[in-house]
C-alpha cells in the first residue's frame, strides 16, 4: 500500500498546537519529525511552508528516515512556499521545482512540458517565482507486478482576492499551466496525481454557504476545474475530464466534508468551512488502485486540515535521491547522519573503551579539583570584602545623612508652593504629584507593599469593561482593521462567538460597534 497525505500547514516553522505537545523551549524542527510520524504517510506534501533558502534550517529540512524537496517564493520571504517528505522506501527518481520548465536542472529533473507557446517567457517566470508547485516523480508496482511511473504534483494555487483582479489573473494563469504540465505528463504514459491547496471549492456541496453566494457555479475557478475534472448531469450533456475527485468518488453525497475554516473568526468550532484541498487522480489510477481516499479534521495546527489517499500500489524506491532533494544543498551536504554511525561496537573495540574509561576518569578527578579551587578562592574575596567594609547593596537606596531634608519633602514643599500660588501644573508635574502624595502616605503607614498598591492604583486604570452584543448579551471581542483603507488600525467591537450559520443560534451574530478613540 502507498499512502499520500496533503496538508496546508500554515507556516512550516510555526507551533503546530494539536499535533504534538510541545514544551515552550522545544523548537518547531522537533515538531516537523513528529508530525511527519502522526500522519504516517510514505509520502507527505505541505503547502505555505512560508520559508525561503536563507533561514531553512538543517532539522527542517533533513529528517531521518526522509528525503525532502522544496520550493521557495523568490520574491518575497515568509510567503507561500511548498514541500514534499519521501520516506526511504518511497525515494523518487526524479524532482523538478516549478511547473514551466525553467527552474528545472539538468539531471533529475521530471520533464515533460506540453505547448507551452501562449505563455511569454516572462509570464512563465512570474507564475514559477512564488514556489507554489512541486513534482516528485516514483517508480510503482501494481498487484500484477507490472511496473508503473507516477508523477506527484504538489500545488499551493493563488487566492483570488477580490480586491486585487490582477490575482484572479495570476491564479486563471496558474490553473492553465497546471492543467498543461500534468496532461503533458500523462500523454508521455504517467500515471499523475495532483494533490494539495488548490483554493477552490469546486460544487456547492463543498461549501458551507453556496446557495447564498451570487453566481456560484459562475465562478472562473470552478468553471476550470468543471473541465479538469468532468461535469455531469448538465441539460448541455456530460463531460468527463482526464482527472477525478477522489473523495468525491468514495463519498459523493457527504455534507460538511471541509477542509477549511476562517482562524479569526473561530468557524472550525461549528464547521463553518470549505474543501479547499483535494487529491486528484488520472481517471485510471483511481478506478484501478485507489483504495481509500480521506479527511483527518481532528489534526489541529493551521486553519487546514490534511487529506490524503491510499493505493493498492507499492512503492519502487529509487537507489539514490534526485539532485533537487535538500541534502545536496551545499549548506546541509555531508551532514545527513543516521543514529547507527554514532554507535560503537564494544566487541571490536574494547582496547579502546578501557582507555575511553581512564580517560574519563581522570578527567571528573581533575573536575573536582578545579571546582575545590574556585569555592576557596571565592571564599576569600568574600572574606577580602567583608574586612573592607564592602557596602550592601541595599545601602545604595538609604537616604543620604548629610541632607537635612529628603527629595520627598522638597517636592512636596514645592509642589504645595504651586498649589497655594495657582500655578497650572505640566502632566509630568501632576504625575509627580502623585507620586508625593503616595510618600506621604507611606510615612503613616509604613508598609511598603501598600504603599505600591496605592501608587499604580491612583496612576493606572483599569480596562474599560467590554461592551455586550445585541444578540446573546455577552461580552464582546475588540479587533484590528487590517485591510487597507481609510480604517486601517481602527478598532472595534464584535461578537465572540464563532463565525456560524445565520440560522444556528449558537453562531455570531451581527453585532458591531466601533471603539472610541481614547
């Protein structure tokens, strides 16, 4: 069996809460090894990894027991970004970065591009530069023993936001070269899958509010993946596409099957989502092999959830990692090590483990005598101090004997001069004002713990208590504008509650209030 697993990690050095407990001083490379193990698949893809060459770290990229390949964004850092993990026995024989061609090496890579004529050099460039797509190509074996190649595409496609139709571009653009390149690929007699973030839910099913959006079925991503894919039961008549919907083929009427959930406003909590991710099938393979095909909501850890399949194939593992695989990197090359070259074997070298032994323990022996050296020598200057009248540093914060009166009285004596002379006092002046009545406070009362009390209360107030909603009287949330405009970094008041159904009475309701400048 080959088992694949998808997944939108939302940033692949972030803390993935859910997946593994992580102590706070554990790092996230402990986290990547161990979630690679909870999903238990030969091969896993991740999507918005959001690194780039310069801060990949070696635990990140280099996991025992796996070879890794990435892409990375050229423009910008910490945005977008895929990754694929191979277990061993599922090695690939070629990887290849980018979808056109141009970021492929020499050696290694997958090839197998298609016309690729209405694209300009420059626009080919510009949809290869975000890192949003990988192949991986595998050697399999059916049940007949009959050897097959498989091509893996990872993909992390565009959002389209509404804001910006030039991305609605980007994205229609993406979709085109994507669709090329995998039937390019199974013209030249590979088996192909796409699996990842493909930023579109493709039916209504898959959407938790499709019948209240305008012009649903409209929408240009879906109308591609209509065509990649195959629509069925239009009064036009039936078009089957060269790929399927895996999911869909083992579970065709499930409802409430999303892989998607907005984090601000909580909607996992009520599964007020969308399918967003898929793996997608040559129309052969997954009538022949595929065996299973699932969603695994319970992992936490981003605002996607991983999807993956399972195939009644096995996996022909490749005699050494293609180029592209990150232990050729000249910063990580050399130094993939496995546990089993840390081991000594006692029965070849028991000379030199005695030897080992006397060295060691000569060196507590002389420890100890280092460690006897300095509690002496500390003992001394400590002693040293005492004989000249070293200070405490307490001593530093006495008031000094030789004024005969404090800071304290004599700002008191002027502030009280300003008082009785009607003199307008300056905000610094005021708070020095408070600080004065405090003194004179603690000199009835003589309890400094009180007296700190006293000052931040008259100082510092409290927050403001939070408005209530409309629809359920409880306390609400404040938030931040983020999106550009005139109210960017504004605040306001909203429900706390997760984002819902309008017709479930657990969900938000509709209470907003701006938050008046202080």
């Amino acid at each position: 069996m080959l088992r694949l697993v998808s997944w939108n990690i939302n940033g692949i050095r972030s803390p993935l809460q859910g997946v593994v407990h992580r102590e706070p001083s554990s790092c996230a490379p402990v986290a990547v090894e161990r979630i690679l193990d909870k999903l238990g698949a030969d091969i896993v893809c991740f999507q918005e990894t959001k690194v780039t060459r310069d801060v990949l770290t070696e635990p990140l990229a280099i996991v025992e027991g796996y070879n890794s390949y990435f892409s990375f964004s050229r423009n910008r850092s910490g945005y977008s970004g895929v990754a694929t993990f191979c277990k061993d026995n599922a090695t690939p024989v070629a990887a290849e970065e980018g979808l056109s061609g141009l970021l492929a090496t020499q050696n290694g890579c997958v090839g197998c591009y298609g016309n690729m004529d209405e694209f300009t050099q420059e626009e080919l460039r510009a949809l290869d530069s975000e890192g949003r797509a990988l192949l991986t190509q595998h050697k399999i074996r059916t049940n007949e023993s009959q050897e097959r190649t498989l091509t893996l595409i990872n993909v992390y496609c565009p959002h389209a936001d509404p804001g910006k139709p030039e991305r609605l571009a980007f994205k229609m653009r993406f979709y085109r070269l994507l669709q090329i390149r995998a039937e390019a690929l199974l013209a030249a007699g590979s088996h192909v899958i796409i699996l990842g973030d493909l930023n579109t839910a493709h039916r209504p099913i898959d959407h938790w509010d499709a019948l209240n959006l305008e012009c649903f079925e409209e929408d240009p991503g879906r109308k591609w993946m209509d065509g990649l894919l195959g629509v069925w039961g239009c009064q036009a008549g039936s078009h089957v596409g060269p790929f399927m919907d895996s999911f869909r083929c083992f579970q065709p009427k499930q409802e409430g099957a999303f892989t998607c959930w907005s984090a601000v406003s909580g909607a996992r909590h009520l599964n007020y989502g969308s399918r967003l991710d898929y793996v997608l099938g040559d129309r052969a393979l997954v009538i022949d092999t595929f065996q299973d095909s699932f969603l695994l909501p319970e992992v936490m850890g981003s605002d996607h959830c991983p999807v993956g399949a399972v195939l009644s194939v096995s996996s022909v593992p490749a005699k050494q990692c293609p180029p592209l695989c990150t232990c050729f990197l000249p910063e990580f090359a050399g130094t993939q090590l496995k546990i089993l070259h840390f081991l000594v074997h006692l029965e070849q070298d028991a000379v030199f483990g005695q030897s080992a032994l006397q060295v060691t323990n000569q060196t507590q022996v002389q420890m100890h005598q280092n460690k006897a050296r300095v509690r002496s020598s500390r003992l001394r200057s400590s002693q040293a101090g005492s004989s000249r009248g070293q200070k405490n540093l307490m001593s530093y914060f006495q008031p000094s004997s030789r004024h005969p009166r404090s800071s304290a009285d004599l700002e008191q004596s002027s502030l009280q001069l300003m008082h009785d002379l009607g003199t307008p006092m300056t905000p610094k002046e005021k708070v020095t004002a408070k600080v004065v009545e405090v003194r004179a406070k603690a000199s009835e009362t003589r309890d400094e713990k009180e007296v700190q009390t006293l000052f931040w209360k008259s100082v510092l107030g409290g927050p403001s208590p939070m408005p209530l909603c409309g629809g359920h009287r409880e306390p609400c949330v404040m938030r931040t504008v983020k999106k550009p405009g005139p109210n960017l970094g504004h605040h306001f008041y909203m429900c706390a509650r997760p984002q819902g159904p309008p017709s479930d009475p657990s969900s938000r309701c509709n209470f907003f209030l701006w938050r008046r400048p202080s």
